[in-house]
C-alpha cells in the first residue's frame, strides 16, 4: 500500500477549510498531525483525510455541526 502524505495546505485545500483550521484541529487532537522528518511541518496522511472526507459525504449534517464546533474552539 502507498502511503502518500500532504502538505498542510494541500490537505486544506482538500478538505476545503484554512491551514490555520487544520493547525487548531492537530493541536486539539482532531486530526493527527504527523511531522516530515527532515523540517518538522505538518504532513497528513492520505488514508486519513480520507476517511474525513467520508465522513463528511456520509453525515453531512453532523459534519457541519462537528465543523461549526471546532472552528469556534
């Protein structure tokens, strides 16, 4: 299995929200921030995002409110 990683403004752009959302969410532990090893930025991994993104096309309703959440935190 490939195990692709994204940039934090790669996976914000996927996922369709700020770099900044993302930082809040891996210092909440919403979303598991792994660190590259040569410069320590932030890289997620893509099974991860995906399973974001799933979730949200599965549940739109409680993904809006689980967003609302996490953005006024």
């Amino acid at each position: 299995m490939d195990q692709r990683y994204y940039t934090i403004k790669q996976a914000a752009s996927l996922l369709g929200v700020s770099a900044l959302t993302l930082r809040n969410w891996d210092k909440n532990g919403k979303l598991v921030a792994y660190r590259h090893p040569m410069n320590n930025y932030r890289v997620y991994k893509k099974d991860d995002l995906d399973s974001v993104i799933k979730s949200i096309e599965t549940n739109p309703r409680k993904s809006r409110k689980l967003r609302v959440n996490l953005e006024e935190e």
